[in-house]
C-alpha cells in the first residue's frame, strides 16, 4: 500500500511541475516592416527551444510556439532585443538599436509614417 501511495505522489508531483512542450503565446515587438520581420522571426527562432516565430508587421505581434522546459518568454525577448527591437520585457540597447538598417528604426516618427499600411 505505501508503494501504491508512494508512486502516486510521484506522478501527482510530475503531472503538477510538468511543463509545456509546445506552449504558445504571443508577445508585442517594435518593428516596421519586412527587414524588421526577418530579423525579429530569425533571432526568435534562435533562441533554444523556439519551434515557430511568425511577427506580423501590422499588429506588431510575435506568435511563438516553444518548449516551455528549454526556454522562456523572458529569453527569447532578450534575444529579440539584442538584435535591436523593443519587446515589453527587453527593451534593445543604443548599439543594438543603432545596428539595424536606417528604414527599420521604429522609434523614429518619420520612419514609421513611411511604413503606415505595410502588411505582412
């Protein structure tokens, strides 16, 4: 009987720490138009653990499918703003913001308004 309750715990407690191996979630990232889009899907997808990352340019929206158990939302928008785009977790640094080609720099008003209306 203590083995019956003993291997119960166990599977309550691994059923209760288990994490997601496909979890989805979808996070805001500062972007403006195609070159934006790859930068932002391909340093998403570096980042260990990530196995989709799709950004839309109109919503400014960064859907993820990924391991919960290898990584988290936290690093991969570390991993986005090291490549120079703002997340609300990580915001890029000056160099790394400085880094992207000239049309792609989305805290700049002018260069946003050039890019109103791109779509995916």
């Amino acid at each position: 009987m203590k083995q019956i309750i003993t291997i119960f715990a166990l599977l309550l407690i691994n059923f209760t720490f288990a994490q997601d191996k496909n979890a989805r979630a979808n996070m805001e990232v500062d972007g403006v138009c195609g070159m934006c889009k790859e930068r932002i899907e391909k340093a998403a997808i570096k980042t260990k653990g990530v196995k989709s990352a799709v950004w839309s340019i109109e919503t400014h929206q960064l859907s993820l499918i990924y391991d919960a158990r290898k990584t988290n939302l936290d690093s991969i928008s570390n991993h986005v703003a090291a490549v120079g785009h703002d997340t609300k977790v990580a915001k890029a640094t000056e160099e790394a913001y400085l880094s992207v080609h000239d049309c792609c720099r989305y805290r700049d008003e002018e260069v946003r308004d050039e890019h109103e209306g791109e779509k995916n």
